[in-house]
C-alpha cells in the first residue's frame, strides 16, 4: 500500500502512514502526543499544527483565524495526508512532557496525619526464606507438595494455590541451591497463593505497587513491601487524553470506535509501563520483583484499565460492568512486572464515585473516627463523600476538569512552569507570579486558577457574575479573539513566547466548576439534613500541586466559609489510599465494606443540586450569607 511520510519538527521525528490519515493520528504513531481535549472531534481547538510543504486535505479549520489559516495553520485531527509532508508542532499544542508533581507540600495550617499503619502492617504480599528437606525414596513426595506442606504451616487454615507459570519453574528452583528458597505469598480475599518460589535466600526484594489512574494523570508508587517503605514515584499524563479530556468523550470513543475500548485500554498500560520502566531504572531494581499491585480510579478508568466496556455507565441509568472487580495477573491486564503478580483493582460505589474515592476516604481516616468529616477531591469531577465510622454518603458533581487545567486556554497540571499563585495589585493592575519550580511559566494550574479568578476580582476587574470591567485603563486588559481577555504574563517572560492571558470564556468555566463543586456539599448537607458547623474536619485531595489558597478559595466561593483550621490538604489522596492497602491487607478489607456500605446520591436529576449550582455562578454567591467572612 502507498505510504506517505510526515516529518515533524522541531522533533525530526517522523511516521508513515498511509494516505487520508489524520495528522493527529500521524503525530501519535511518531511519538508525540498532541493536546486533543474533543478526542478528534473537531471542537476543541488545542491540536493546531502548522503544514511547511506537501499535500494535505484540510476538512475543517475551526475557529482558527483567517490569518493563522493563512500561515498553514491546521487542526491536526482534521487535516488528512495526501502525500509527504512536513509538520512544525507549536510548543503549547502539545502535552507538555514534564513530571507531574506527585506529592505536595502541604501548607495548610495542619495536614492530616499519613496514616501510621503501626500495627496494621501486613503487605498484601510477603517473602518466606525456607528450607526444605530432600527427597528419598521413602519421603517421595512431590515437589509442590513438599512446598504446600512446609507452608501450611504460615498460613494455617487456608488454601493454598500456585499458578501454572510459577509451577512450570518450582522443580528448578528447589534445586538450584540445594532446597532453600524464598517464597513470595499473596494473601488476600481468604486466599493464600505462592507467587515465586526463588532459589536460595538472596536479597531479591519483594516490590508493589501503588497506582492511581486519573483521568488526567496517573500516578505510581514503588514500594519495598517487607518495610513498607516508597521507595519512589513517578507521575505522567494519563495517555489516554489523546482520545479527549474527559470521562464522557472517552466513552463515547469507546463506543463510535471500532478499535476504541483497545485503544484506550492500550494508552494507559503504555503510561503505567512507561512510568513502571522508569521507576526500576532509577532505583536499579528488577521489573521481575514487582510482586503486587493495587490500582485505584474512577469507575471508567478501573474500566478501560481491565478492558471492559464503559458504554453503559454514560447512559442513563448509568449502569457499570462491575463495581468490584477481580484479581488478575499482571500478565492478564498487560503490566510489564512480574507476569504472576497478583493487580487488584479498589472496588467503586457507583458509576461517578469510584474506587479513586472509597481509597480517599480511607486514607482521610473518615471511616476511623467518631466525628464526622467531609472529603471533597477536586480533580475532572468533584466528589465528596461526609460521613464518619457509623456512615457515610457521597456525591459526584460533573464540575469539568477546569483545574486541571482543561478548557481553559492556558491552562495545564501542577507541573514545572505552571503558574501557581497569582497576585493583581489593586491600584496598578500590575501582576506578580510564581511558578512551580520557579521555572519560565508556560501556563497556569488549578491553585493558580483559584488565585487569578479571587485576585481578578478583588482588584475590580472582573465583577461578581465573571465579566470583565472593559474601561480599565491598563495594557494587560484587551480585547482578544474570544472577547476580552487579560494578560498574566507577556510573551517576553514566558517558556512559550506568547502572551500567557486568561480570557471571559475560561472565567466562566471557572465559575461553573467552582459552583458544581460548592453545590454538591451544600445538596449533600442538605440531603442528610447536616449542618456544616457539625463538621469536624474537611480534607481536600486533588493534583493542586505544593499549593492551594484556602482563603482565595473560600473567596471565589469553592470552599465553605469555615475557618481554615479546620481544612486539610492531602494531596492525591487516592494514590496514598492505594498504597495503604497494598500494606495492609485489613485496609484492603476494608475498602469492600466501604463501598458496600457508602450511600450514593445521584445529582444529576436533583433539583436542589441544580438550585446550588445556578446560585453558584456568581463571586463568591447570590447568597453571601453562607459567606459571612468574605461579606465582612
Ligand atoms: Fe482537534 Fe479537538 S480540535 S482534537
């Protein structure tokens, strides 16, 4: 079949694909990942590239303006080769590359304790040094059963089982140093399994891991589970956001696609693979010692990570495939350790409250205390789960991944050069920035995002319904392509180049954000009749990064107007949920009880919810009465 060559600069990378292939499809089998919040769709606007030479046919320019059409600019998944061709990628059209912050400093006032497993420690898999006695011809017994004798012992009571892989290799492994090995065993759900059976009584480690799928980014721990020590950890984009931002058009790409559900399944093994192979090469540890995984995500996610089919759970009445899921093999789900070790996947409560939230509010220690708290984790939806030991009801409110920095023109993750805390100066309009790592800012995330919008108003710029205050007299405030916009940082300060500006449009997907997520605490108060000042604690999980302004957010109208002592910030919360129960496997118990027992309540045909969230969309809100504080 006729090939044609796309070559990208500045990259030099290039693929051959054949004729009436997108660019965006041309540019992901060259290795580069380009921003495609629509998933191809046309709509977004963010994979826009520019054509040098060759034959390309352009289906659609969007709303690119006529000058930018002009220049040879495209939309990647919208321009179809013809021929060979060479392809310049601006920088912001691409996912940025760099690590996500995976652990946050915290800087509230106190933040909640990590949870000290103490006494509770007893991985999900453990290693056995033994020595087992020769055969004779009078104790002739098999070699598995010489093993599974000797082991009865460890686990008294309970069954043990052994994999045909790890059985094809136990004959040479007992005498390879003369009957002593180290055995690693998987002790979970009332099972007891041998994982690997290894010769003599080295120092292979035993390894796990504790992974968090976000639908944005995913994030890996490594950690020794003899210790219980992370070792490392590593985060990236979820690669899945090449198919679309967010949860909805990820299913719907499952759906229409022919290859969808592979496809999507494919891209985040490749991010944990990815992350996996770099984690064992900077700890100089093999893959091969990975002997235990625990994944949590949300409900969709938990699905494309097992391959199973999302459909369902976007249509009403919203329906998963499972909300707990079965042990696989590592070899099953395609996880380049250990081919025996055991993935578990956290079990969910219901379609839009997923394992990502029953591992949170383990981690918050909701489910410890008498008092009762309120979890909120703000990432592409905002959940929230209040309750404490005796119950606990929870939430999901479609807030849309505004901070994370999707829908919002320069808006990206807590990463280096993302800008962090954002000041206007009330009497010059002149901004002072900073960013994570200090480095040249090249966007703006979540906590930035909270500051821009509280600072934005305080010094009058834009008013309390997000509009912006045009008579203004300052450079920063101008009228762009989308209306009035204002700029943070000019192009000559920034990594990219351009004007790095926040627009009316991203102010009101700000707004609507902030107000889903306020609207969902106050319709989950409301629903069980609970006032917040019986609230003893709030935490807030979320990829915020080093920061998040609690009184910028109480200010905008995000928070609840309680004092500040009262909040937590605990970072992302799922993944250190994930790691609790790879080390403990009474927190893994727990979690099924957990989501058994949480009660769910589903928004989106609640009236009050909707009442909240239209009452939402103005600074802080129309009713500044739950804002005492900010009215003062
Ligand atoms: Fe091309 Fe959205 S416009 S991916």
């Amino acid at each position: 079949m006729e090939r044609c060559s796309v070559l990208f600069f500045p990259d030099n990378v290039a693929a051959q694909v054949p004729p009436g292939t997108t660019l965006l499809r041309a540019a992901a089998l060259a290795g580069l990942e380009l921003k495609s919040g629509c998933g191809g769709k046309g709509t977004c606007g963010r994979c826009i590239v520019q054509v040098k030479q060759g034959r390309v046919r352009v289906a659609d320019t969007g709303n690119l303006p006529k000058r930018k059409v002009r220049e040879g600019y495209v939309l990647a998944c919208c321009t179809y080769v013809e021929g060979n061709t060479v392809v310049e990628v601006p920088g912001d059209s691409r996912l940025i590359e760099h690590q996500v912050l995976v652990d946050s400093k915290e800087v509230l006032p106190e933040t909640a304790p990590d949870v000290q497993l103490g006494d509770r420690l007893g991985p999900l898999c453990r290693q056995l040094q033994l020595q087992l006695d020769e055969p004779t011809l009078v104790e002739n017994a098999s070699d598995l059963s010489r093993l599974e004798a000797r082991l009865r012992k460890e686990v008294p009571g309970k069954e043990l089982s052994i994999s045909l892989g790890t059985l094809q290799k136990l004959a040479q492994a007992l005498r390879e140093e003369n009957w002593k090995v180290t055995v690693t065993l998987a002790e979970f759900d009332g099972r007891a399994e041998i994982v690997a059976v290894r010769p003599g009584h080295g120092q292979r480690q035993a390894l796990g891991l504790a992974v968090d799928i976000g639908t944005t980014t995913v994030v890996v721990y490594l950690i020794d589970l003899a210790t219980g020590v992370t070792m490392d950890m590593r985060g990236t984009y979820n690669k899945q956001s090449r198919y679309g931002d967010d949860v909805i058009t990820r299913m719907v790409y499952a759906t229409e696609e022919e290859s969808g559900l592979a496809d999507l399944h494919e891209a985040v093994l490749e991010t944990i693979n990815e992350l996996v192979a770099k984690l064992v090469a900077r700890n100089g540890v093999d893959p091969a010692d990975i002997l235990q995984v625990v994944v949590a995500g949300n409900t969709t996610m938990s699905h494309l990570f097992l391959g199973l089919h999302p459909r369902y759970i976007r249509l009403e009445p919203y329906i998963p495939t499972a909300s707990q899921f079965p042990p696989v093999r590592a070899r099953e789900v395609g996880l380049a350790i250990n081919p025996e070790a055991w993935v578990l996947t956290f079990p969910a409560v219901a379609s839009y409250v997923g394992g990502d939230i029953v591992a949170g509010t383990l981690y918050a220690g909701l489910t410890e205390s008498d008092e009762v708290g309120l979890l909120i984790d703000i990432g592409t939806n905002g959940e929230m789960v209040l309750g404490n030991r005796e119950w606990q009801v929870a939430c999901s409110c479609s807030a849309g991944p505004a901070f994370e920095g999707g829908g919002i023109t320069f808006g990206m993750r807590a990463m280096k050069g993302a800008i962090e805390r954002v000041e206007v100066d009330p009497d010059t309009l002149e901004v002072s920035l900073s960013t994570v790592q200090n480095a040249r800012p090249i966007g703006i995330c979540g906590s930035g995002l909270i500051d821009c919008l509280a600072t934005l108003r305080n010094a009058g710029i834009i008013d309390r319904a997000g509009k912006f205050q045009t008579d203004l007299n300052t450079p920063r405030l101008r009228h762009g392509e989308t209306g009035p916009e204002f700029v943070l940082a000019w192009g000559r300060e920034t990594e990219c180049g351009r004007d790095i500006i926040i627009t009316e449009p991203d102010v009101k997907n700000l707004l609507r954000a902030k107000g889903a997520v306020f609207a969902g605490i106050r319709t989950l108060l409301k629903a069980v009749d609970f006032d917040l000042d019986g609230v003893s604690r709030i935490y807030i999980a979320g990829g915020f990064g080093n920061y998040l302004n609690v009184r910028d957010s109480i200010n905008i109208g995000l928070l609840p107007d309680v004092p500040a002592e009262k909040y937590a910030f605990i970072g992302n919360s799922s993944v250190k949920g994930a790691r609790m129960a790879l080390l403990s496997a009474d927190t893994w118990r727990t979690a099924f009880e957990v989501a058994r027992s949480m009660t769910y309540l589903e928004l989106s045909a609640d009236n009050v919810f909707m009442e909240e969230f239209f009452s939402g969309l103005f600074l802080p809100h129309t009713d500044l009465s739950l804002f005492p504080s900010v009215r003062k």
